[in-house]
C-alpha cells in the first residue's frame, strides 16, 4: 500500500508542484518508512525542485541518489550541474575541462554521449563567461569529434573520438528545434564572435 501511495503523491507533486507540496510531504514521509523508495524517487525529486529553482532541497536529493549510484563520469557530469544550477560557472567550467580530458584519455566507445553532451556544456559555459576563445575552440572541437569538419593535425585521442561519433548523432538530434540543427547555431555563433 505504501508503494502504491507513493507513487499517487509523487504523480500528483510532479503535475502541479506549487500546489501539491502536501503531496510532496506525504512522499517524503513515505521514503523515510520505506527506504527501499528513494532510488525510484531521489533523483526526480532533485530534478523537479531544480527547476522550480529550490536548488538546497534539489542539491540534497542529488547528492543522495549520486552516493548511490556512484557512476564515475556521470556522477562527475551531474555535481557539475549542481554547481552550474548555484551558479558557479567557472568552476563548473574547470570541471567540465576535466572531464573532458579524462573522457579522451579513458576513450571508451561507451561514454560517447556524455563526451559529446559535455563539449557542448563547455562551449555554453564558455558563452556564460563570455570567454570567446575558448567558446570558438570547443564549437570547433565538437564540428570535428561528430565529423561535421576534419583536421589533419589531429591526434590519434581526438581521432578516435571521431570514428565513434554516436554521441554527436544524439546531441545534434537533441539540440535540432524544426529546420535548425546544433550545426546552424554553431556556424551562427562563430559568426558572432568573428564580427
């Protein structure tokens, strides 16, 4: 019954949050008795209060779920987001670069996608912090590691990136909105900057 419940509160919070916060009481008092619930329920809870902007309560939940899963890269990738979403931006640019680099060194086919989803979190940081150097080599590193443009003088770390572009297929099929591709706001922002 508990399990049932649960779920009823998590739906009815998760449709209108600002008016169910009973719901969301209820579900919490429900996880304390059954702690077999915060897998299926931590990290919902952490994104939804993400977007409504109460980044302590979301934090909290996060970080419990991240202690459970312990995925190195995406747990990594996910502490990041934490530090973007308080608005940390440098240092989640400096951790973003890091995991960039230990995603090229690891070079497995597996983290193709958040390789991919990263770059493309570096170059939005680098916007952020109008850094425009460093927003133009990354938008040039994503062209080239998806395939999109090649470079002679690559080395065989960025080369291998390239013959795995799956993660590129999914962040352009991601970041498409009708006729404009991630492609079209790329070659766009280049021109910006270069003006």
């Amino acid at each position: 019954m508990d399990y049932v419940e649960a779920h009823n509160a998590f739906v009815r919070w998760d449709q209108e949050p600002e008016k169910e916060e009973g719901s969301l009481v209820r579900l919490q008092e429900l996880m304390k008795k059954r702690p077999e619930l915060r897998p299926r329920y931590d990290h919902q809870i952490g994104q939804n209060l993400l977007m409504l902007t109460d980044i302590d309560k979301a934090s909290l939940y996060i970080t419990q779920a991240l202690e459970r899963t312990k995925r190195p890269y995406y747990s990594d990738y996910a502490k990041t987001s934490l530090k973007i979403s308080n608005g940390e931006y440098a240092e989640a640019l400096t951790e973003a670069r890091r995991l960039k680099e230990t995603l090229l060194t690891d070079g497995e086919e597996t983290h193709s996608v958040l390789f991919a989803f990263n770059l493309m979190r570096i170059a939005t940081l680098c916007q952020e912090l109008e850094d425009t150097a460093g927003e133009l080599t990354t938008w040039k590193e994503i062209k080239r590691y998806g395939g999109w443009e090649r470079e002679e003088d690559a080395s065989a770390d960025e080369a291998a990136a390239v013959t795995q572009p799956r993660g590129f297929k999914q962040l352009l099929h991601h970041f498409t909105l009708q006729e404009v591709t991630l492609a079209d706001y790329i070659r766009e922002r280049e021109e910006q900057i270069g003006k």
